[in-house]
C-alpha cells in the first residue's frame, strides 16, 4: 500500500477500471481524503483476482472410433487410454449419424462409461441400432470425461 501527501484541497474518492493484468483481474481504487492536518492523503490499494482452471481428480483421455455398417446397426470399436493414472473411469456419448432412402439425415446419441483399474487401454465394442433401409454416414464421440482413481461401487451401472 502506498501514501502519498498532498497540500489541502477537497475530498476525493476515484474508482479506477478494471484493468486486465497477466491473465487476472485487477482492482485499483484510489481514495484522497483531507485530513486534521491539512494534508491530502492518497491511499492507492491494488487487488488482482486470478482465475485458475484445475482438474480436481482429472486427467486427458483419450477416444479412438473404428465404426461399419452392418444392415440395420452401426458395430462400433472405442479404445479409451490415458497416461496419467493406471486406474481411472469416466464417461462420453456416441453420436451416430445415418441417412434414411428419403434422404432425411437423423443422429443417435448414446451414453457410455468406462473404467480401468489398471495402465491398458479400454476397449468396447458395440451394436447401435439405425434402422432399416439407411446409410451409415459416420460415428463422433462428444464429452469424453477422465477422472483418476477407481469407480465408486454406486456409480457402476447394473
């Protein structure tokens, strides 16, 4: 904090705008307030507030697809790893998107979890229904989720 002093004069008060300051935010407010003394003293008082983004328990995964058709379902192969903790889980949804004969383009979403209790990559393989008379157009995962440590007894799904 510094002061500074200053000859008599009125009081002030002066908000400084939030100024951006390496990633953070910072508050700067200045205060002149006259005093017994006849001087103006200045008080100048800064405060940065940093946000920081962490992964509590997290970690990076990673999600490979190998998707075909085969008539009315989608058989798809996922591999989930990652290589910051042997035991992890987490969870994702798989898109798969087909054309109908009409033409008319429809996506199918389904939710997935997985979890390992050791260092080797996860692999699933799955059958998604689509339907008759479409073609398969392609297979995206969204919301891959990682988190370190082994799945919770209550958080398995039957």
């Amino acid at each position: 904090m510094k002061t500074l002093s200053r000859q008599p004069g009125p009081a002030l008060t002066v908000l400084l705008a939030m100024t951006l300051l390496q990633g953070g935010m910072t508050t700067a407010m200045a205060d002149a307030q006259q005093n017994d003394e006849a001087n103006r003293t200045l008080t100048i008082e800064l405060k940065n507030t940093i946000t920081l983004e962490a992964r509590l328990g997290g970690c990076e995964a990673k999600l490979a697809l190998e998707y075909l058709q085969k008539g009315d379902q989608a058989e798809v192969e996922i591999e989930v790893n990652n290589t910051e903790c042997a035991a992890s889980y987490g969870d994702f949804t798989v898109h798969v998107r087909y054309r109908h004969d009409s033409g008319e383009m429809h996506t199918a979403e389904f939710p997935e979890t997985w979890s390992r209790d050791d260092g080797q990559p996860v692999r699933l393989s799955r059958l998604y229904p689509i339907g008759d008379d479409v073609d398969l157009i392609r297979v995206r995962s969204r919301g891959l989720s990682c988190t370190c440590g082994v799945m919770a007894a209550d958080e398995v799904e039957p």
